[in-house]
C-alpha cells in the first residue's frame, strides 16, 4: 500500500507536531517533484512557522511546476496580505479564483485588500460574492454590511447588520455601525442611541461607540 506522505504531514500540521510534518512533506515532494501539493503544504506550513521568506518560495516553486495551482496563489497572497503589499496580493487572490479555488475566502480577501487600499467601488463586488457563497458566515456578512455603510448605500447595509445581530447578539461591531447607520441615514436617534449602548455595553473600551452616543446626546438636549 503506498503511502500518502501529504496526508500525513497535514495530520501532523493540524497536531501541530510541526517538525514531523517537515519531513512528510520533504517525502511528499522527494516522491513527486512535479506535484505542486507537496510544495503548497510546506509553504502552508513554513508560513504558520512565520518562515515568510522561505513560505514564499515553496509557494513559487508550487506555482513553477502548476501554473493553476490554486491554493499556491492563495498561500502567497495571504503572505503579502500580512506583509501589507496589498496590491500584490490582490493580484494573487484574482488568479487563485481564476484558477478555480472553491469557496469565499479568496473573494472576501480579494475585497479586503481593495479595502485597505481605500478602493472601496473596488471592492464592493467582491465582498458581495463572499457573502453569497457564505450566507452564514458572521464575519463576511458583517465586513459587507460595513463596506456597504462606507459607501453610503446604506438600505443595502441595514439587512446585512441585522442578519448579524440576529445571528451573534453579543457582537459589539454590529451594533455599533447599525448605530451608526442609524444617526447618519435616519431620524430614529432612539435607536441609533440603542445599539450604540449596546456596543460599548458589550465593549467597554469601545470609546467612539460612546462619543457618538454622547454626541447625539448632546443634540436632544
């Protein structure tokens, strides 16, 4: 029976029994050197080791021997992501879509390297394909909810920080934008008051949840 050096070394990795999953993956790659799998593991691996420079080039390496080794360009774009090279990483995250990566996360990252870099129309439809892939997911939907107030669509932002809310009560981000979005786009100051309570209630240290509670305070006054 032959034996699945990658498969090893994941189950290593995830035990965090780092060094053992060092040497599957040299098996890995030793056995099959024209196989990018091998090459991305190590990268995953050596990244989560905060080996940035070294991660890099076992990503590259990936991406020399599979020119649509999907994973390969998301492990890099995440590296760049850390290392605040946003554009680059952008770049990275749109080939690992275009080479058929699954899932949301190269999307709402993809958003959010457009974000850092203020391009906020940019980012917009990325952030809406996350959130449709990953209806459920508290942190897309919310990070789209925000993106949505930052562009002053504000009709479009209020079912997403409601969804948020009703999902995770407890979620002193949710509430404070909804608060937000209430003091600047309606008249309803009792419940932009509410939830920015709320906010710094759930968050003590949430100091601008309560200058803005203060704030409209003194404007009833």
């Amino acid at each position: 029976m032959k034996v699945d050096y990658n498969e090893i070394g994941i189950k290593a990795f995830q035990e965090k029994r780092y060094e053992d999953a060092g040497q599957a993956f040299t098996q890995a790659i030793e056995e099959n050197p024209e196989e990018a799998v091998g090459y991305v593991n190590f990268g995953t691996l050596l990244a989560a080791m905060n080996d940035v420079e070294r991660a890099e080039r076992f990503f590259q390496k990936a991406i020399t021997v599979d020119e649509k080794a999907a994973t390969a360009f998301y492990g890099l774009a995440n590296l760049y992501y850390e290392a605040e090279r946003f554009i680059e990483a952008a770049k990275l995250y749109q080939k690992a879509i275009d080479a058929g990566i699954e899932g949301a996360d190269a999307y709402y990252m993809l958003a959010k390297c457009f974000e850092r870099e203020e391009q906020y129309k940019l980012a917009l439809p990325f952030m809406q394909r996350a959130a449709e892939l990953a209806p459920k997911d508290i942190q897309i939907r919310l990070a789209y909810g925000i993106l949505l107030c930052t562009l002053e669509m504000f009709d479009f932002a209020k079912p997403e920080l409601d969804f948020v809310i009703e999902e995770d009560w407890n979620n002193a981000d949710a509430h404070y934008n909804i608060g937000v979005l209430y003091a600047v786009s309606t008249q309803d100051t009792e419940k932009a008051q509410y939830h920015l309570k709320q906010a710094f209630t759930l968050q003590p240290e949430f100091d601008q949840a309560r200058y803005i509670y203060d704030m409209i305070g003194q404007r009833l006054n």
